[in-house]
C-alpha cells in the first residue's frame, strides 16, 4: 500500500463532506430523539372528529365510575380535541371511587424510563366543572408503585376555565417502563389538554434525548438533512411536514399523521428545533423542502407560486433578522440571531414527476432573488442540470446489496469534473446480507465511503439511511442507531461512521493498493490536524471485503518530517463473523478497537484480519 503523503499532491476534501440525514421514521424523533415523554399529548392523533381514538391512553377505572371521551372544546385554536373525564364515583349518594382513583394513564412511547432523582418537567392544561383534586404522578406500569406524585387541586371558580399547571416531578426510583396516571377519586367532569412531560436534563437544554443526541454528537457531523426523506414528501400532502405548522409554542402546533410510516407526530421537533438540533451539533442545516408533490400527487406549475413563497418564508424564519415577519416568530421562540440555513433540497426524490423540473424551477428563481447566498439541491441528476436549469448541488441516494455497494467505490471515477457536484444524502446497504445491520454491509458502505472520499472534486457531501430506528417500530433496516426509550447501541455501519470522522476538511492524498488475485481491498490516506491540541496526522484507512486475511507493506512516502516514534495507534472493526450484528445483550461486538502502534515507520508490514476496517492513525 503506497500512500504519498507529500503536500503538493494532496486535495482538500470539501468541508462539509460527512454529515447525517435524520428522517422521523421508525420513531426516530416522536419516542426518540424527542425527549417528550407523553404519547399523543393533545389528543389529536384520533383525527378531528370527535368522539375519537385516544390511544395509547388508556381508561383506569369501569364505565359505572368514569366516562372518557373526546371533545372539541380545547382552548387551543389549532388544536381543538380535549379529554372528558367524566367521574361518576366519589360524591355523595353515590359509591366512593376505588382505591387508588380513576381517571386515564399514558404508557408513552412503549413505557417512559423514568430515572431516580432526576427531574421531569410536568405541564397540562385542565377545566373542571367542580372543585378539583387530581393526582398526577409516574408508577410502574402496573400503576400500583409511584415514582413521583404530584395533586392539583383547586376550587370551582379556579378551574372553571382553562388553566396551564407546571410543576416539576422528582423521581425516588429507576423504572424503564413506568407511565403517567391522572387519577380522581371525586365526582365531576375534567377537561385535559396538551399534558406534556419532559426530561429536565436534555441535551445542552433543548429537548433532545441526552444519549441519543450525544451519540449524533460523537460522530463530529458537519451537516443535518431534514426531516426526510419519504416524510417530507408524504403519501399524501395533507399529511406532508409542512414547516409552518411546526413552529411556535408546541400547544399550538397542530401534529399530523406520518402517513409515510404509519404514526402519529405532534411535531414537537419541528422546522425550529431541527434548526437548533443542527447548531448544537456544529452541522450546517440541509432543510428538504416539500414543493408540492406527494408519494401520490402533485401541484401544477401554474398553480405552485403559493408554495414558493411558503418556502421563502420558511428561509425567513430560519435566515431573517427578528424584525422580519417569519424572523421573529423565531426570536419569540428564542432564537433572535439567524440559523446558518445555506442548503435547501427541492423535493425528495422526485425528479421523474411530471411538474418537478417546471416546479424546481420557480423555486430556484425565488429563493435565489431572496438569498442568493443559498445552496439549492436538485432531485435530478448531473446530466440534466445545465444553464437554463440550474442547481448548485445534485442529490443521490444509493440503496445496494453489499457486493453491489463495495463495487460502488469506484461509481464517481467517471463522472465529468466540472458542473455541480454530488450530495449522496441517502446510502445504505440493504437485503439479506444487511440483516438489521451487520458487519458486511458496514465494510461495504466503508468502501463506498473511501471511493466518495477519491472523488470528493466532484462529491461535497454524504450522509447514511436511516439514522436512527426505535427498536418498538421498525419500519425499515438496517439503521445506524437502535434504541428503546432507556437504551441505545451503534450498528456496525454507526462505528464505521467514526472512521471517517475527520476527513471533512482534511488533506486527501494519492494512495494505490497492489496486491495479485485479490481484489477486495480498497484504501485511503489523509492527514488532518486536531482542532484541540493542533497536532497532525496521517490516516489510512483499509478495507478488507473478503475472506481472507492479508499480510501488506505500507510505504508512505512525501512526509516532512516522517512519523513521530509514538503516539500512533491502530483502531479495527471487525468480528468473527460477516454478518454478526450488535445487540442490546451485545451492543460492542461489533465495534473499534485501538491498539498502540509501537515504532510506527514509513515502511512497516501489517496484517489485516478478513471482513475488517482498519486505520492506522500515525502522529506526524
Ligand atoms: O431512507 C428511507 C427512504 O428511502 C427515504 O424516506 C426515501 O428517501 C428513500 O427511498
């Protein structure tokens, strides 16, 4: 393996070349990232009409001591269905009400993990038509052991009309699968809306789920696609994620069914926090708008100036001052200095619909007269861009076996140098051999990674599909993340990820493998300089595909001032076998290892194991 390490040969990769794409599927956002845990909270996942489903609420009690219904007598506007309770036990003349109370409980998102001594930020609106005594608290999910308890009470007159309650909850136990339980033991009717609960303790203070976000974190993303994907787009655009909807306060946001993948959202992670989201992890934002096409349908040219102009304001709201109208419906939510919105993908996926190219069109005119400064992204290929139908980059998504995607590493050899370049915002292998994520297909995607890192002149960015699957809802593998509402682990293709994690920005240099009858070896070689500690480094990383194990003489040639003596390490990703995968018994089977390099040197022999992922980090 020669790698030439000199300067003057080597090319920047672009500096935002690997990022993620976060798409709310297989509740990655709604019972994942979204620390929320209350499941359906407004009472609208039912539909509009009432009386309708409350699920997963469930009724505690029998009909003989409590009614529960909806109604559309909520004091928000946008949000109108509320809860009735109707509590028929407990006053006089009547049966007192069973022990413990009767009212409803919320299981969220497949049990709330529910922590001892942290706190949980409790918030639910209420009417009453009596005096009130309601027990708020979180239990096991049987209900009969409480982890923190809180009791509303009030008169008549106070809760006559509605009324927002906060008050913080303290849990004195650990439980993974506890609930939240509204319970009464007095006669009367109450009205519950928006009941909210969230962890105090969120990732840097905004609403992400703290294990989750710091494994997105870890990976040193240097962009954020959002919000899909399938999603954005919607199987039908009523159901589509329409940005405006999402903003505000979250009471007033109205939800909407993900038709995509088959859930109810209430938009908690909206267009506003997707914004945050990326800023906390130092990512550039790549909003995915919908332009008004559907997996189902799709809007006229001549009808879609009323979109393009919803578009621009969404760029206001993330770009404009706090004096601009969309721009301080952000600083109310605080957030008064602009978010770095300098991408915007028309579409998803949709280049062969009849009205795309005539539709795209009209949007890149406006938002280029609005803010030039923006990155607008195509859904069509690079053959189809030119000077009378312009974009700035062209998105791919690849979907291959693994064989199929380790060949890929050479699929941008060819592509012509100039004109836009490529973002390959959705990659990921799929089949058989991807299992719900499994080594092979993680080498597969490394290979891919290491030919888009050769041909970064002509890709400037790359993210993987899907990020993130709660273990409760898979609707799609593999993912890179797994996790249920306590634990998480990486997939194979997650810690593969952390190979490439200083390559944005750094120096690639020319690197060739020769090796007779074997061709399942593909390598790379940059050096980049540590941000904390500013020292250098000389990467190289190597796949092995196959079966085999290889014995390789590395020559590096070009460095100024050769390899420090230590400080070297070797990190493989590896496992017994191709198609192990990781688990919540064994979230670390498949996963790096770093080692010493002692006396590493610009000529050194090496072995790699089959079916691995190495990289020799040299300090220079
Ligand atoms: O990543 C899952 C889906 O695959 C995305 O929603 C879509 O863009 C692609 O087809």
């Amino acid at each position: 393996l020669s790698v030439d390490a000199s300067s003057q040969n080597a090319r920047k990769i672009p500096d935002k070349m690997f990022g993620i794409f976060f798409e709310e599927i297989n509740h990655a956002g709604a019972g994942g990232l979204w620390a929320e845990l209350v499941s359906n909270r407004g009472f609208e996942a039912g539909g509009p009409n009432t009386p309708s489903n409350i699920d997963p609420w469930v009724i505690i009690g029998n009909e003989s001591s409590i009614i529960v219904g909806t109604d559309r007598t909520s004091c928000f506007e946008r949000n109108p269905v509320a809860l009735r309770m109707e509590v028929l036990c407990g006053s006089k003349g009547t049966d007192a009400c069973p022990s413990g109370g009767v009212g409803v409980y919320n299981p969220g998102y497949w049990g709330m993990n529910i922590e001892r001594r942290k706190v949980y930020k409790v918030t639910l609106h209420i009417r009453s038509s009596d005096a009130v005594s309601l027990s708020v608290s979180l239990t096991s999910s049987d209900g009969l052991r409480k982890l923190a308890s809180h009791t509303i009470t009030g008169s008549k007159k106070q809760f006559a009309k509605w009324t927002k309650i906060e008050f913080h909850l303290k849990s004195s136990q650990n439980n993974t699968n506890s609930r939240l339980q509204l319970t009464t033991s007095r006669s009367g009717v109450i009205w519950l809306d928006q009941v909210s609960v969230m962890p105090f303790d969120t990732y840097m203070g905004h609403g992400f789920r703290k294990d989750l976000a710091s494994m997105l974190a870890n990976l040193k993303p240097q962009f954020l696609k959002f919000p899909g994907g399938n999603y954005a787009m919607g199987n039908y655009l009523r159901n589509a994620f329409q940005w405006s909807e999402t903003v505000g306060s979250w009471e007033e946001r109205p939800g909407h069914f993900n038709d995509v993948w088959g859930y109810w959202t209430d938009d908690g992670l909206g267009f506003f926090e997707f914004l945050q989201l990326a800023e906390d992890l130092g990512a550039s934002p790549v909003w995915v708008v919908n332009d008004g096409a559907s997996q189902n349908e799709e809007v006229s040219t001549a009808t879609i100036a009323s979109l393009v102009k919803d578009v621009v304001d969404g760029i206001e709201f993330a770009r404009g001052g706090p004096n601009t109208t969309w721009g301080s419906v952000r600083a109310a939510m605080g957030h008064p200095e602009p978010f770095k919105l300098d991408y915007v993908s028309i579409g998803n996926q949709e280049c062969w619909m009849l009205y795309y190219r005539g539709n795209y069109q009209k949007f890149y005119s406006a938002i280029k007269a609005a803010y030039p400064g923006i990155n607008v992204i195509s859904s069509c290929d690079k053959s189809t861009i030119s000077p009378s139908n312009p974009a700035d980059l062209y998105d791919v998504h690849v979907y291959a076996s693994s064989s199929d995607m380790f060949s890929r590493t050479s699929m941008f050899d060819n592509t012509p140098r100039s004109g836009p370049k490529a973002i390959v915002s959705e990659y990921a292998v799929t089949g058989d051999d991807a299992g719900k994520g499994t080594l092979v297909a993680a080498l597969a995607e490394a290979a891919f990674l290491v030919g888009l890192e050769k041909n970064s002149d002509v890709v400037e960015m790359a993210s993987c599909a899907p990020l993130f699957v709660n273990d409760n809802d898979r609707r799609w593998s593999p993912d890179a993340i797994v996790f249920n509402s306590w634990q998480n682990y990486g997939c194979p293709n997650y810690w593969m990820l952390h190979f490439f994690k200083d390559s944005s920005g750094a120096m690639l240099h020319p690197s060739s493998v020769q090796i007779s009858n074997y061709d399942q070896l593909v390598a790379s070689a940059i050096t980049w300089q540590s941000s904390q500690d500013k020292s250098s480094h000389l990467k190289i990383k190597v796949v092995n595909f196959g079966s085999k194990a290889v014995d390789l003489n590395i020559s590096v040639s070009g460095l100024e001032n050769g390899i420090k003596s230590s400080g070297s390490k070797k990190t493989v990703l590896t496992s017994s076998g191709a198609l192990d995968e990781n688990s919540f018994q064994q979230p670390q089977k498949v996963a790096p290892v770093s080692s010493p390099i002692d006396n590493a040197m610009q000529q050194m022999g090496v072995s790699l194991g089959p079916y691995s992922l190495t990289s020799f980090d040299l300090l220079l």
